[in-house]
C-alpha cells in the first residue's frame, strides 16, 4: 500500500515519542498523521507513507 497525506502542521512534531496523555491533547489531524505514520513503520512499511506539508514560514509569508 502507498499513501499519500496532505496537511498543514509540521513533520517535525513526529520525531520524538509521546505518551497518550500528551496525544489526548492533539486535534485530529496530529493524532491520524502520529497514526498512520507509526503503523506504517512498525509494518516496516515508513517508505509507503508520505506526508506532505505546507511549511509554517511559508503561510506566513503568503499571508
């Protein structure tokens, strides 16, 4: 399977483990990406998986 995940937030937020108390705070959006991201590379399949971001310096400037 190959996904591709279209967003706004940031890649980076997902480099670091967290608990489920600090996930119960996330929106959706995080929580789906945080998912998906995590079962595909626990499926040994993280080259399937790809998220593509608008970057925050971007928005800004276009803003």
């Amino acid at each position: 399977m190959l996904l591709l995940s279209l967003g706004t937030g940031t890649t980076s937020d997902f480099d670091e483990t967290y608990t489920a108390a600090e996930a119960a705070r996330w929106g959706s959006t995080y929580m789906t990406d945080y998912y998906l991201s995590s079962a595909f590379k626990a499926l040994g399949s993280q080259d399937n998986y790809l998220r593509v971001q608008v970057s925050p310096i971007i928005m800004y400037l276009v803003s």
